[in-house]
C-alpha cells in the first residue's frame, strides 16, 4: 500500500514520509512479517510504500538506532538478529536498573501522584488492547517499563534505560504476542497490573520482585533459537 502524499496522524497533524515509511517497516518487524536476520529489499520497500529511496533509507537509519535493523558493508540492511544470550543479557541490564530505580525510589512520599506515569502507561496499554493495535500496545508496554525507571527521578539513569528497551522492543512485543495467541489476550496487561499493585506497597522488596518475575521470558521459546 503506497504512503499517502499527505499523511495525518491522530492529533490531525502532518506526519513526514520518514516517520510513516518507518512506522510500517517497524511494525513488519515487530509482527513477525519481517523476521530477524531477514535482508531489507529497498526496491521492493520503495515500490510498495510509494517513496523515493531518499525517506525509506533515512528510516531505515532511525530504525538501526533503535536496534531494530542493522547496515552491513554493501549488503544493505537487513533485520537485526539478536541470540538467546544477547536477549537474556539485555533483559538483565533491563532488570538491574529497575531493582536501583525501585530501591532509590521507595518508598515514594505520595503514593497517588508519584505513580501517575506508571498507571498512565498502564492505562495506554489497556486502550491499545482495546483496540487490537499492537503498535501502540508495544510502545506504551516500553513506556510502562521506561516509567518503572523514572520513578527514581534520575536522568542519568532513564538514558542509560532507553537504548536497552528499544533494543528489547522485538523480544518484549514477541513475549506479549505470543502470549495472547496461547492465553488470554488480558493476560500480559494483568501482568503488568501485578508489578503496579507491587509498587502501590512501598515496598522495594516487593516490587522488586514483581519487576523480576513478571513472565518477561515466558513466552519468547528461546531455547529453540540458541
């Protein structure tokens, strides 16, 4: 389907040919359509978006910064294939700067502010489920964990945050699609509404716990990828 001359998002305003050719391929990789190690054909991509080259390889660089597609020396790009050790490692990382954020941040002076932007990921990952759009359901889950973070009020440490979640933004959407093709399509919400109701405890111990064992891993099968 080719990308319109004129693109609106959903606040009504103009969104580039970048940001709509990059949106498509993105969700392509996050859906399994497009698969890790998978080359990029430009003239295909090109042909079936209806854009010149010029926005398609600008978004294909915005993507190797998420860690999404990689650039290899006149090769082109392909799907950025990740091992089970390197998915199992960066899960860790996700998880050792949690456990800090968590122990510096609780317990939290006010319980019903303070947790405001975590109830709102929340919340925008109920309304993408409701909506069946995955997309949307992949970027508030990054955003739930990104919030987890933030509760510790340390810049540093939600930069050190970032590139880890868009990174892990493939294995993550993988655990939560497979989830909902074998469960209940609630279930990986539930899930997250568990590590809130930890965080609602002040209690650091317990919160911790639910940010480490919430079945991030549940659902990914990666000893049949090592």
């Amino acid at each position: 389907m080719a990308v319109p001359s004129r693109s609106i998002d959903e606040h009504g305003l103009p969104v580039s040919l970048v940001d709509v050719a990059g949106r498509r391929i993105r969700e392509s990789i996050l859906s399994g359509a497009l698969k890790p190690g998978d080359k990029i054909v430009e003239e295909q991509l090109c042909a079936s978006l209806g854009i010149s080259r010029a926005p398609l390889r600008e978004a294909l660089r915005l993507l190797g910064q998420q860690g999404l597609v990689e650039h290899l020396p006149r090769r082109g790009s392909r799907v950025t294939e990740w091992s089970p050790q390197d998915i199992l490692q960066l899960f860790e990382l996700r998880h050792i700067l949690e456990r800090h954020a968590i122990e510096s941040a609780l317990p939290l002076a006010d319980l019903t502010t303070d947790l405001d932007p975590v109830r709102a990921a929340l919340d925008d990952l109920r309304v993408a489920a409701r909506r069946d759009d995955d997309l949307e359901k992949d970027d508030a889950h990054r955003r739930f964990h990104a919030s987890v973070v933030g509760l510790a009020g340390n810049r540093q440490l939600d930069i050190a945050m970032e590139p880890i979640l868009l990174k892990l933004q493939l294995p993550m959407a993988i655990n939560l699609r497979n989830e909902a093709r074998v469960h209940d399509p609630a279930d990986g919400i539930r899930r997250h509404e568990y590590v809130l109701e930890a965080l609602e405890t002040n209690d650091p111990k317990i919160a911790v716990a639910a940010a480490k064992n919430h079945g991030q891993l549940d659902f990914l099968d990666l000893e049949s990828t090592s």
